[in-house]
C-alpha cells in the first residue's frame, strides 16, 4: 500500500483536476471575444495615433487610423465597440453645445464606422464630461451640477448619435431620470430598435484617472461625488439598476469592475437583464504598470481578471485589453 491511497477520503476533488481536458470539462466560466466590448478614443486630425501615457498600449486614434483599428477588431471576432471623443477646448462650453452637433466628432465617426463595418456594433458614450469647460458630466450653475437641464442636453446627444447611426446610447453621466427621457426620445423618433446600455452603478472611482488623461475631461473643481455613487454602498446600486430597468434600460452596468465585484455579483442576482461591467481605465493602467515592470506575468493575469469579472456575473466586459485578448484566445 503507497502512502497515497493510505486515506480512504470519500471524495476527492483533486480528481477532476488530473488532466487538462477533465480541468476544461468541469470549467464553469468562460471569457469569449463576444463577451468583449472595445472602449475606442477618437479625435480631429488624421494619420494620427497618440498613446496615452498613463495607458501604455492605448492610443487615441484620428478617424482614419481608428477605421483601422475597428477594422482589426472586427476581423478578431469584437463585435462590439464603445466610443469616447478628444473634444478640442475651443469646442467646450458649460452646457456641452458641441455633444448634441450632427456633424461633431462622434456622429461623423459613426458614420463613418457604420459604412466601413455596418455589422459591428456602435455604442456611443451620452455624457457631457468630453465637451465641458468645467470638466463636469451636467451643467454647472454656482457650483452645483444642475440634473434637470443636464438631462435636456443628454437627450439632444443621444438623438443626434441615433441618427448619426449608433446601435446602442450609453449613458455615463448618472443624472437622474436621463435613462427615462432618452427611451421617450428615441421612441418618438422612431429610433426604437437603438438600445440603451445604462451605466447604472457608477461610483465616483479613483480609478478613472488615466481616462480622464486621455480625453482631457478632469473635473476643474470638486470631484463628482453629487450625481456618481459612493464605493461604501451596495443598496443604493440596486435601487440605481431597478430604476433604470423601469426607465427602460435594456442592459445595465456597474463601474468599475474589480473592486466592485460583489456589486455585479448582486446586480447579477437581481435582474434577468444582461450585465455589463467597466473594466475601467485604473484597472487597466495597474496591470500595466506591473506587467512593465516584470513584476507579474501580465498576459495570464489580464484573463484571470476578465475571468474573475465573469464569474461575478457579468456577462459583457467594457475592456482596454479587448484586442489583446482576441489575439490570445484566436
Ligand atoms: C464619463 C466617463 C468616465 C468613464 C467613462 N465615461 C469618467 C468619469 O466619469 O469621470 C471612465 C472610464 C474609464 O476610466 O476607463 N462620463
């Protein structure tokens, strides 16, 4: 008798982890392309591809070089992309006029994607951040971020994306009641097969400054913690997700993802909707940083933490590291 077979243990899970193909027979989560939707940094110009500093291997593109860049993806199996503009300071203003004009930035790169690739999905950003002198998501009146009119605005944004194009609006801004008003927008519109992804757990994150670089969109006083949730709460994230359920939300989404697992995670258990989850810029920027360094292996660790987002219950990841990924899982 071995020493091995010394214990009669009824069970042993160490069995089903013998060989890789009984590993891949009982894996219970898997990361595909599908599952991946690419966050895309578009600005004026052309033959221009300008990496941003704090997001090693991130650039923002000119729309010729970003034609290439959706054209790629594509060919790897995205399916989907997510659109932030680089708005010059000479087009901002406190209302964010420029995010609702029908030959900006963002509708001429809809169109334009639209007729290149007419079968990937667009998802447009709808928030005032990129085209505010104030740096804000919602107008600003003595300091304070007025809801009502900031709405107003939004929906102007999230027609002239529709009509420009846009498969799906995505909300950012976390003004009250905008999920609502654009749904009763687009409808009357007739713009009534354009989804909404709401991003209705949005916290007000550290982890978005390397974002923030990238399109020069930092808040130029306070923070935005009067309209972005606060990291200590999980209540309030379900009361945000069943609002914008009831407004008409056709996905709903939690950023960031890695330290708010546990919030997709209750999300996940609350609604049948599909689940999204940000895997935003500060995540990104760390792996990087780390990977950079030789400090960790950083190809496995980038799938481990797309994996981990999955197992939480998010069945869609906005991820940086989406062609990075097509490439390694091909
Ligand atoms: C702005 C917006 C932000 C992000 C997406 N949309 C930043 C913010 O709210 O300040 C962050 C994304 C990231 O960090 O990757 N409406």
């Amino acid at each position: 008798m071995t020493a091995e077979s010394s214990l009669h243990l009824t069970n042993r899970p160490r069995r089903l982890r013998c060989t890789s193909t009984l590993r891949s027979m009982v894996q219970e989560t898997q990361l595909r392309v599908a599952d991946l939707i690419y966050p895309l940094f578009v600005m004026e110009g052309e033959g221009q591809k300008v990496e941003v500093d704090s997001m090693p291997g991130c650039y923002r593109y000119s729309l010729d070089f970003l034609l290439k860049e959706v054209a790629e993806g594509f060919e790897l199996g995205i399916g989907a992309i997510a659109l932030f503009p680089l708005i010059p300071d000479a087009q901002k203003d406190n209302a964010g006029t420029e995010s609702y004009n029908p030959d900006g930035l963002i509708p001429r790169t809809v169109r334009a994607i639209k007729q290149q690739t007419p079968e990937i999905v667009v998802i447009t950003d709808v928030a005032l951040d990129p085209y505010s002198n104030q740096g804000h998501d919602g107008i600003v009146e003595n300091g304070k971020i007025l809801n009502d009119q900031t709405v107003a605005v939004l929906v102007k944004q999230a027609i002239a994306h529709a009509e420009a194009g846009a498969d799906m609006v995505a909300p950012s801004d976390m003004m009250d009641g905008r999920v609502g008003a654009i749904r009763k927008a687009l409808d009357e519109r007739g713009f009534i097969d354009v989804s909404i992804l709401a991003y209705s757990a949005k916290y007000a994150s550290a982890y978005y400054g390397p974002f923030r670089d990238a399109l020069d969109s930092a808040p130029k006083f306070g923070d935005k913690k009067t309209y972005q949730m606060d990291a200590a709460n999980a209540q309030e994230a379900l009361k945000e997700v069943a609002l914008d359920i009831a407004e008409g939300a056709d996905i709903v989404m939690v950023k960031p993802a890695l330290a708010y697992l546990d919030i997709i995670h209750r999300v996940r258990k609350h609604t049948n909707l599909p689940v999204a989850a940000y895997n935003v810029s500060g995540e990104y920027a760390m792996i990087k940083a780390a990977g950079q360094q030789g400090w960790i292996d950083e190809k496995k660790v980038i799938l481990e933490t797309l994996l981990s987002i999955k197992r939480a219950g998010a069945d869609l990841i906005l991820t940086y590291f989406a062609k990075e990924v097509a490439l390694m899982l091909r």
